[in-house]
C-alpha cells in the first residue's frame, strides 16, 4: 500500500526522532567508557619491603582484583606487614584468604604465628613451614578469587621444601621465587646440590613463558650483578647492572626472558662461561658458579 503523504511526513519525523535518540545515547555512552580504564587489570600485586638495608626481603600482597580475594606471601615481619594487612581489610579493599610461604626459613615463614593471631587463614607451603596447612603438590593448582590460577612448582635445593608459586591472571604471569631465583642470581644450595638447582632454574623455571615476570624474596640484584660482571661481560649483564645502580626495587622488572640472558646461572650452556668453569656439563657448571659466588 503506499503512504499517503501525512504518513510520510510522520515516518520521516519518526526516523529522525530515532536518529536522535540514538545518537544522544552513544555519545552519552562513548562519555562513560572514557572515564573507565580500558583494561580492567584481574591482578593486583603489591610489595611489601621488610628488614629494609639488612635481609632485604620482601612480602608480597596479591589480590584478585575482581573479587578482592588476597593472598600474602612470606609476610616475615610481621610489625611491617600487619599495619598493610589492617588498613586493606578494615578498608574493604581485600579480603585475605592464604599465607603462602615459599620455604621454611624464619625469614620467609617466621611471621606465620602473629599472623594468625590477627587473621584465621590457612597456610600454604613447604613441609617444612612453621604451621602449614596444606603442601601442594608438584604442578598442583588452586585459583584466587574468579581470575588467579596458580600452580605450585617444587624447586628443591636452597631447601628441600622450597615452592615457587606460579600466578596467571588471564594477561598476566608472574612467578613468586622465594630465595631459589633472584633477580640476577640464585639461592645458596643449604639442603641441595647443583643438579637439584640445576633442574630448578633450567627446566622448572626455564620452561614458564618468557614474559613471566619475576618476584624474588629478596633485593640481592646489585650484588648479583657485581658477581656476574666477574663471570660474563654481554649487553643484557650491563643493562641489568645500570638499572639496579639507578633503582632501589628490581622485582616484577625483569622477566624470566631477561634471566635467561642476564642470570649466569641460567646460562651454563654459555660457551663463554664454560670455558671459565673448564666444562660443558651443565651440572658442573652450576657446582662451579656457586663455589665461586660463595669465595666472592
Ligand atoms: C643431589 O641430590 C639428589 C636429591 O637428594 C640426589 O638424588 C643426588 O644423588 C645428589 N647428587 C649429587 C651429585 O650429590
Ligand atoms: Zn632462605
């Protein structure tokens, strides 16, 4: 049928009533996602110095951002972390559900005690961990809030029961090293040899992906670079070294990528480093460097 002319002129109102309509709502909405971030961020990972200029360790708060589910790793210092832990739960803006403990040593899990006295959690980690709950097992998993996965990986050597605890977010990945990997370095072998830290830094860790960001339990980077400038002299070793001059803080800045060139002790099959340690075995290798950091 077709339109009469008053019909026209209504549909044509119509049209460019709608028209407006939708225009006005879409810059209503391209005004609101301006003002949200992009990206909305799943993990949250905050540093907690302690024993600043002695140990140089740190706790780390992690935090699903999502549903606001935390965990606190080796909160050693307990008078440097609980004032942290109080103003986020008291705030609303975590709630903490996991201690986590990389190995057993008083500056790792010696804060476990006081920290139940404020907070009623389990505790995750080694067997050896002053009151653990529960010892993942070797690539076991368990999710923080909606978006964290981690997966425990065994890395016995620095002690038997030590666990680096692997974190996805979806986006992001980030491996939480206790003292078995440092930002340039590695732990000493107490409870281990160098096959065990071999295998710990050269299969375990080496095989997560190269943009794994690194988190360690202590600051050692300027001290580690000193030793590696001894052993190897490349461009990765002298960036690492110009950095750690220029920052305090060198967690969650180096990859387990950048390890894999500025770390001598996952370099042992550099032929550089081999003929300074008189051996290709990457075993061997590893023995020597750790004798040699230990002189150092
Ligand atoms: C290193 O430690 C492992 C595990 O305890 C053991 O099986 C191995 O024989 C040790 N290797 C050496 C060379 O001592
Ligand atoms: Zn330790």
């Amino acid at each position: 049928m077709p339109l009469a002319p008053s019909h026209f002129l209504l549909s044509c109102f119509l049209m460019s009533l709608l028209a407006y309509t939708i225009k006005q709502s879409a810059s209503r909405f391209s005004a609101r996602t301006i003002t949200k971030p992009l990206i909305s961020r799943a993990m949250h990972i905050q540093s907690i110095p302690m024993w600043e200029g002695t140990g140089n360790n740190y706790a780390y708060l992690v935090t699903d951002d999502k549903s606001k589910e935390s965990v606190i790793i080796d909160p050693a210092n307990p008078p440097e972390v609980l004032p942290v832990l109080k103003e986020q739960t008291e705030s609303g803006a975590i709630k903490l559900s996991k201690i986590i403990n990389t190995h057993h040593h008083h500056d790792h899990a010696g804060g476990n005690s006081e920290i139940l006295k404020h907070y009623k959690l389990p505790i995750i980690g080694g067997k050896d961990c002053t009151q653990v709950t529960t010892t993942p097992s070797h690539k076991s998993q368990f999710t923080i809030g909606e978006s964290i996965k981690v997966t425990a990986l065994h890395t016995p050597c620095h002690t038997q029961d030590s666990i680096c605890f692997y974190f996805e977010d979806g986006s992001e990945r980030a491996v939480f090293t206790g003292d078995t990997l440092f930002i340039g370095g590695c732990g000493r072998f107490f409870e281990g040899n160098a096959t065990e830290m071999n295998k710990a830094l050269n299969e375990v860790l080496a095989s997560l992906p190269d943009d794994t960001k690194v988190y360690p339990g202590h600051e050692y980077t300027k001290g580690n670079v000193k030793f590696a400038k001894k052993v190897l002299d490349n461009e990765a070793i002298r960036k690492l070294d110009e950095f750690s001059q220029a920052n305090k803080e060198t967690q969650g800045k180096f990859t387990i990528g950048d390890e894999k060139q500025h770390n001598v002790f996952m370099r042992v099959n550099d032929p550089d480093i081999q003929s300074l340690t008189g051996g290709k075995d990457a075993v061997e290798v590893m023995k020597a460097l750790r004798e040699m950091k230990d002189r150092s």
